[in-house]
C-alpha cells in the first residue's frame, strides 16, 4: 500500500475502534503505554479511515469529507441537556 489513505481504507472497523481508544486513553488494550511516536501514527490512521467511513461524524471528528466536524455551542447544549434530563441522579448529604 502505497499511503496512509490506501492502509485505512482496508482496515476492520474493529481495529479501528481499537486504534480510536488507544489515541483516546493513550493506551493499548493490555494497559502499555502507546509511545509519541504510536500515538502520531494510530492518530493520522484514525483520522484517515474517518475520511474514508464517517457518514454521522460526532463533534470534533474528520467528516467524511476530510474536513473537522465541529457542532454549534447551541446544538452541543441541547444534547447534553437532553442527557442531563435522562440520567438519573443521586445525591448524598453528608
């Protein structure tokens, strides 16, 4: 394969779930430490198979188009006010 956009478009979606954590938690699965190096590439992959495969992109992700998908401030609210209503919640007093 000739780039990175040629390996993303034959990766799993698996491993690209697998990929997308370790750069989220800086982690591989069984705990190590991905290094600078790791997470540079992991990332760049991540954002290519994004380019390639994201038709419902969530805020702050590479649209398919290859450009950044960012939400509106107002639309954000009102998704996390949604959750917010949804979730229960417990509060203790101490």
């Amino acid at each position: 394969m000739s780039n990175i956009n040629e390996y993303a478009k034959n990766i799993s979606s698996e491993l690209y779930e697998k990929l997308k954590t370790a750069v989220e938690t800086g982690k591989w699965l069984d705990g190590a430490p991905l290094t600078d190096e790791q997470k540079a590439h992991s990332l760049q992959l991540v954002m290519a198979y994004q380019k390639e495969f994201n038709v419902e992109p969530d805020h702050f992700t590479i649209a398919q188009n290859g450009e950044i998908y960012m939400e509106s401030k107002k639309v954000l609210k009102n998704q996390f006010s949604k959750t917010a209503e949804t979730d229960e919640v417990h509060l203790i007093n101490l």
